[in-house]
C-alpha cells in the first residue's frame, strides 16, 4: 500500500483518462493521492477530484513562478477553502528560479504571505524548489515554518539542507529523479535520511521515473520510487511503502 503525496491528476494531461489512472494506480497498490491545486484551473479540479475519492485528498495554494498573477483575493480564496474536509495542506508554494516570469521579490513575498495563511488555519505546507534551495530554507526559518511543518516536494537539494528542514519539521519527499541514472543528489538524500522522515510521491503528469522517464508520468509509477529507496537504503520494499505511507497519513491528519 502506497501514498502518492504529491500528483497533478488535475492536469490537462488526464482529461481523457482520469479514472483509468487512478484505477491502474489502485491496481499496482497505490492506495492514497494527494492532488495538488496551484491556480484558479487547477484548484477547483483538485476538490472535485478528492470529493469523488474517499482516499483522495487536495492541497490548495499558488505556484511561485504565477506569484506575479496572485491577488489578495486569491489569498483569501485559498484561506477560505483551507476549511474544506478534504484538504490537508497549503501548497504548492515556494521559489523557482529557473523560471523568469515572476520576479525573485514578488515570489518571496508570496511564499510568505501563504506560510502565513498556513499558520492561521494551521495547515502544513507543500514546498515547490527550482535551484533555489538555500533561499528556501532561510526563508523558512525566518518565517519559522516549524509552526505547521510541511513538505519538501520532490526534494534535489543537497544533505545538509534537507537536515535542517528536518529540524523545521519538514519531510523529505522524492520522485521520479531518485531513480535517474545521473541523479547523485536525490540517491544521497535517500540514504542519508531516516525513513521516519520520508515520503514518496510522483509530480504526475511530470518526472516519471526510469524506465518510462520521457512519458507521461501516473500515479502508479511511485511504485518505482518506492523500489529505488528500498534498494538504496538496503530495505524491503514492503518496509518503505509501510513506513512512508504511514508517515504521510499522519502528516496529512489522516486517520487509519
């Protein structure tokens, strides 16, 4: 039994075939999604996904590279929907570089306007990182996260940034890239890391692991993320679905 802490079955990707996804995710042992909403699109679908799934649930906030879009009305949408019985956290929020739409000054102050919101409906968050780690992390401490906790989504930074997320009260999530060849980061972090702070997701339709990296990625293929930490941490396969599925549903508040 897994939980794909981090999907995007909201995705234009999945309009043709939604319920065959999470039928072939349920059938490779995917039992728990999280759908992550980040816009005025993808919020709505990401409710009325979880609303049609008792095992499904949401995560409503606003991606950094559309920081420059967000208005105060938006914040306040987002706060309002905190209260919805199928969201478990705020997010995805954070800081990409890679990306040049929104200024660095305008996502930071969006990053901190949602941790903010977070705190006051106290919920954790669900951080968003391109080549922006260390900024991350320092934001985080200023804006002391440790309050609500949350996730690091997809983690690629090195060590010994994702210790002191840890100490924040952060879990560490890996993906897709874990199991790429030429991901040093990601496999370091898997052994480096207590499994007690561990989870497993797939950012699909994005990142899909190797062998199927280049397609669409589905939830059903966190079963290969799972089997990569287990290799890399010497464990059993059974053991790290157990354990990181555990850890989401009580991150998330989920009760057995």
């Amino acid at each position: 039994m897994l939980f794909d802490t981090h999907v995007h079955l909201n995705a234009d990707q999945f309009e043709e075939d939604r319920e065959e996804t999470i039928r072939r995710a349920r059938e490779a042992g995917v039992e728990y999604m999280t759908v992550v909403g980040f816009d005025r699109k993808t919020i709505p679908k990401a409710l009325d996904i979880a609303e049609k799934d008792e095992k499904i649930y949401a995560a409503v906030g606003w991606h950094p590279v559309d920081a420059i879009d967000m208005t105060e009305e938006d914040l306040k949408w987002i706060e309002e929907l905190a209260d919805h019985p199928k969201v478990v956290a705020i997010g995805e929020m954070g800081l990409d570089y890679h990306w040049d739409k929104s200024p660095k000054d305008i996502q930071k102050e969006v990053f901190r306007k949602q941790i903010a919101l977070a705190k006051r409906v106290q919920l954790p968050i669900i951080i968003h990182n391109r080549e922006a780690t260390e900024d991350i992390i320092e934001l985080l401490e200023e804006e002391k996260a440790e309050e609500v906790g949350g996730i690091m989504h997809c983690y690629n930074g090195p060590v010994e940034l994702a210790e002191r997320a840890i100490e924040m009260n952060f879990m560490i999530s890996l993906g897709g890239p874990v199991t790429f060849k030429n991901a040093k980061l990601p496999k370091e972090v898997a052994k480096a890391v207590g499994m007690e702070h561990l989870l497993v997701e797939t950012d699909s339709p994005f990142l899909a692991p190797h062998p199927n990296r280049g397609k669409r990625n589905e939830p059903a293929w966190v079963t290969l993320v799972a089997e990569q930490i287990a290799e890399l941490k010497e464990l059993s396969y059974e053991e790290v679905a157990r354990e990181t599925t555990a850890n989401a549903k009580r991150f998330f508040g989920i009760n057995p």
